[in-house]
C-alpha cells in the first residue's frame, strides 16, 4: 500500500508475479470493506511510514497475518528510483515484502501514541509562547527599554515594570495584545501539563527514569513516549542510535574511521529533552557532573552536552530493563520530584507535619548532608576514570 491523505494505491504480488489493484480510500469504512471483500486470513500488507499508518496498521492487523510498516529512510530502493510514481512505489514495496527484505518499524501501541500526541502538544505550545515572548522583548529593544531588572519579565513584578515603560500607542497594544496570548498559551500549557502529570503518576518506569538528576516529569514522558518498549532493544547502543545520539561514522578500505557530529535520527523531541536533562546533570553534584566536566575540558561545552545526553540514555536502558533505581540518587530530591508530579496531576496540598517525605528537601541540614554525600561519589567516580587503563586483548589459545 502506497498511502496518502485520502486513498491508496494497491499493488499485490501472487506467485511470483506483481499486479496493479487500484486505488482505495483510507477512511475507516472503505478500508474495512476493503478488508473484507479482498484481503485473506494469510495476507502480509506493506505500506510505509506516514502520518495515518499507525492508524491503518492498527485496523488491518486483525485481518491479515502480518502488518509491516516500512522505514522511508531506508527503503532506498523507492527514496532512490529514477521513475517514482504512486503504482511503481506500491509494486516495490509489495516486491521487498515478499523477498524479506522491507525494514520494518515498531508500530506503537494506544497508551505510547497518547503520549506522544501529549508531548508533541506540549512542546507546539512552548514553542509558541516562546515566540510571543521574544515578539515583547524586540519591542522593548526597539524602543530603547532597559533590561528589566527582575528575573522574569513575565512574571508579576516584571509586569508591574512592563506597564510603567513609555512605549508609543501602538506598541503599548501591541504588547498588552502579546500578553494576552501568552496567558492563553499558559493556560493550556497548564492543562497538557495536568494530563501527562496524571498519566505519569502510577509508571514505575517514569518514576524509576526521575531518579537520574535532570530528568523531571516532562523529560522522562517524553524518554518513555518515544521509546515505548525498551526491551525491544537488544543493547543500550541501539536506543542510542534510535535517539539520533551516536556519531556518524565513515570508514572504507584501509583508512581509519572518521566520525562525525551525531546522526540526527528518531524523535527530535526526545533528543532535545535528553540534551536539557544533560545540561540540567551537568550542574548538580554527582558522577554525571565528572563526566561533564571530564569532556568539556578536552571537546569544548556543546560536546560534553551532547556526550552526558549519550551518556544518560544508555543509564536510562540498564535502569529500565535491570528494573533498579539510580544508585546516585538524592532521596529528598526524588521525593521532592514526586511530590511536584503528585500536585501537577490535581493532588491536594498539604503543610505542616503531615507534609511528606518530601519536606526533606527544604531542611538545609538534610540537603546539605546529602550533596556531600553524593560530591564523595563524585571524586570517587573521578578517580576511578583517572586510574583506568585499557586492557590488553587476550593472546589468541
């Protein structure tokens, strides 16, 4: 099946030999007709990776034997051929699922495609207000407004200051224009926020993957929303390369291998959320900090981001499929973690005596107490790393 938005080019190959069957539509009913006028308990269906092939794979899977949803990346025989047309690309696919040779995708289930429209829904709007945000800040610049001296512009008492500014008439709309939608996008951040707090709240593996300092809520949905099964991964290589966090390599010959910047491949979103809980690692005290700092001071800042980023998905594979916690967790930070997801998903806030575990967090004693604790861990990691040498390879027998 070659899919598009409203129909489907058919192509079948019987006995060796490959025919045209038409086009179909994919909304529901046609496809189950569809179904059930032609297609066989034995059947195997192809069809690429688009954005409603989930979708059709899910309806058809109960029909046929086997559902295959192929990789366009890398289908080079269709991404790569001189005539490419609807019914030449349904014959190809339908050519490489009879030989065995179409690379299939893992087709997530209902709970991970919930997740990732939750997540993808949230990062639209932050992008959004983001915008909105900068649009207020090149009025002020081209206005010749000083910095505002409070942390947050947006806030209460930036706000305070943002209306006592003398600014033109229309700019002053504009302004008050851009406020309002930002509000807007801030309450329906707030929303996309409460959902994923209360989807989050009963996974053990979200509440394992908030034990690794930098990772919150958000960071580990996301992680989980990309992944889906992480023991569809045979090592924690492979999550690396489905993230897009391992170098691309070049070697032919007998030249020396050359690497690259990273690949790129998979979720972007996920990628990018990895990269902030590095950024976010790299300034708390812990065996990460070492490793950041390690790096950066031989490949600069960026490097040393993006290798604490590689570094944290492979911890987040051995975490997940060992079913263990970090081992260099904060317990009043990880309380403190959950305690904030518990009141993001409509939890009741309590003070006083009945407060928690998580009151541990805010006691300087105990929270000092436990940095020392893991800043020891931290040297200790560093002069274990200092100390290492590789091993020799062993003598052949």
């Amino acid at each position: 099946m070659d899919v598009h938005r409203s129909f489907a080019q058919i192509a079948v190959v019987e006995a060796g030999v490959c025919r045209d069957e038409g086009r179909i539509g994919v909304r529901p009913e046609d496809l189950r007709a569809w179904a059930e006028e032609f297609l066989e308990p034995g059947d195997e269906v192809a069809l690429e990776a688009t954005t409603n092939s989930d979708a059709i794979a899910v309806m058809l899977r109960g029909v046929v034997a086997r559902v295959v949803v192929s990789n366009p990346r890398k289908t080079r025989a269709i991404a790569e051929a001189k005539v490419k047309t609807d019914k030449v690309d349904a014959r190809i696919l339908a050519q490489l699922l009879a030989a065995d040779f179409l690379p299939e995708t893992w087709v997530a289930d209902d709970r991970t495609r919930r997740r990732r429209r939750l997540v993808a829904q949230r990062t639209n709007l932050v992008k959004q207000r983001t915008r909105l945000k900068n649009r207020v800040h090149a009025i002020l610049s081209r206005n010749l407004v000083a910095t505002c001296p409070h942390s947050d512009l947006f806030g209460s008492a930036g706000r305070r200051w943002l209306a006592g500014q003398d600014l033109p008439g229309d700019e002053r709309r504009s302004v008050e224009a851009l406020l309002r939608q930002i509000d807007f996008h801030g309450a329906e951040l707030t929303e996309v926020e409460q959902d994923i707090a209360a989807d989050a709240l009963d996974d053990p593996v979200i509440a394992r993957l908030m034990t690794v300092p930098g990772i919150n809520v958000t960071a580990a949905m996301s992680i989980v929303a990309a992944v889906g099964d992480f023991s569809r991964f045979e090592s924690p290589d492979r999550l690396v390369s489905y993230l897009g966090l391992n170098p691309r390599v070049s070697q032919s010959g007998n030249s020396p291998a050359a690497h690259g910047r990273i690949t790129k491949a998979g979720r972007g979103q996920a990628r990018g959320m990895l990269v902030e809980a590095a950024f976010s690692a790299a300034r708390a005290p812990g065996p990460l900090r070492a490793f950041h700092r390690r790096i950066h001071q031989r490949r600069g800042f960026q490097i040393a981001t993006v290798a604490t980023a590689r570094k944290m998905a492979v911890l987040c594979w051995h975490l997940v499929t060992k079913g263990e916690d970090y081992a260099f967790a904060r317990p009043s930070l990880v309380a403190h973690k959950r305690r904030g997801l518990e009141l993001a998903a409509g939890s009741e806030s309590r003070r006083g005596p009945t407060a928690g575990p998580s009151r541990d967090y805010h006691i300087k004693e105990l929270r000092d107490a436990e940095k020392a604790l893991v800043e020891q861990q931290e040297r200790a990691y560093e002069v274990l790393v200092s100390h290492w040498q590789p091993q020799k390879p062993a003598p052949p027998a």
